[in-house]
C-alpha cells in the first residue's frame, strides 16, 4: 500500500463499529501477520489491509443497525432536500430502497491504452502486476512475458509497484509512462500533514524508485515498442 501503517490503524481505530482490535487479535491467534506487528512509520502489502477492510466489512454487516444488500445499483434519483430512491438489481430482480444520504463508494477503473496501441500488443490487467503472487501465477503460465518489453501508463504508486515486481520477476526491459517526473510523498510540518500523499511514491516502492535500475525507462509520451 502507499498509506502508512500508522495512519491505516488510526482510521481503523477510529471507527468501533468495525471492531478492528478483535479481528486483529483473532488473526494473530492464528498466526496470520497482522499490521499492529509491523512499523507504524513503513508501509506494508496490500493484502494486510485488505484483510482489516474484510474483517471491518464482516462486522458491519453483523450489526443490527446495518441492512446489507449485495447487488447492483442500476439507478439513483433524489437529492436536492428528498430522499433517494436506489434501485437495486439482486438475481434478475429490481426493487427500490430509499434513504436519505448516499454515499458513492465505488473505486476506480484503470483507463487502458490507446486502441492503437491495445490492437498491436497484449494488455494485463493492473492487478494482475500490483499483486506479487497474481504476477508470478501469470509469469508461470506465460514463461515467454519475462522477455518481453513492458510497458506501464501511469508514474504514481501503482506503476512504479507493477515496475518493482516486474524487476523482481526478472523481467529486463520496463518503460513507465508518465506525463511528470516521478513524485515522492514529503511529510510536512512534523507529519502534520503530508505533501503528495495521495499519488506521492511511499515505502518501499519510494527507496526502490530512488535507485531505479537500468532496467526500467521513464518516457513522458509512448514510443514504437518492438516485441510483444
């Protein structure tokens, strides 16, 4: 992740509802790592935090007061004063909820490349690079992707992790694509407050990027690629 641990349990802590001091000890009694174990001041693996929003959303749904729905939400209509009318589609059926705030939680989509570029080479999905053990279980079935020249859109924490595990996985030939040099979070004011913390490079992605081996090229636009 490019959030400290420090932060991350902070928030956690700050929220009862998600029970998140129970579900850590739980885990830790099963010998799962867990991030009260690890440095508040470094950053860790993402699967660490996605076991904590787990847990966090088990408990949530566990709570009488909370009303879970899994499906998905074809349309909105409301706001301005009334209450919003939520269509939800669950199993080919469509009903209405109503409520008077909505919060939009819904992520976000990596943009692909070009078409002119996605018709002539082979595409992988972001997760499939940000997570080591999803990159390894590709490089294992497609052993030829190590010679390959890859290219990554994106300078921020995410294409500079893929570009981290890419080396990692020996692969020798990496051009990022970014539009600015790369960008590093700089705490401020004491930690008060932190400069690029959203897209700024942290952890060990951070000290990775300062050394950048010879192996990864940064471009500002995207050039003839030969190869895959």
């Amino acid at each position: 992740g490019n959030t400290k641990i420090g932060k991350l349990t902070e928030g956690f802590h700050s929220l009862p509802a998600l029970h998140f001091s129970e579900a850590q000890a739980r885990r830790q009694a099963m010998g799962i790592p867990i991030l009260a174990d690890l440095d508040p001041e470094s950053t860790c693996e993402l699967s660490l935090c996605v076991d904590a929003l787990a847990d966090g959303a088990n408990a949530l749904l566990l709570d009488p007061l909370v009303h879970g729905i899994q499906g998905c939400v074809s349309r909105l209509e409301g706001g301005h004063g009334r209450k919003w009318a939520v269509n939800v589609d669950v199993n080919g059926e469509s009903f209405c909820v109503e409520a008077s705030r909505v919060l939009l939680c819904t992520g976000g989509e990596p943009r692909m490349p070009p078409p002119h570029v996605s018709a002539c080479h082979k595409t992988v999905s972001h997760d499939d690079v940000v997570a080591p053990d999803r990159l390894l279980s590709l490089l294992s079935r497609e052993p030829s992707l190590v010679q390959c020249h890859w290219g990554i859109v994106g300078g921020s924490h995410s294409g500079l992790l893929a570009a981290m595990n890419l080396t990692q996985n020996s692969v020798s030939t990496i051009s990022v694509f970014c539009s600015r040099e790369l960008r590093f979070a700089e705490p401020r004011d004491g930690g008060q407050w932190v400069k690029w913390d959203g897209s700024g490079l942290k952890g060990r992605v951070a000290e990775w990027a300062r050394k950048l081996p010879s192996s990864v090229k940064l471009h500002d636009r995207w050039p003839e690629i030969q190869g895959c």
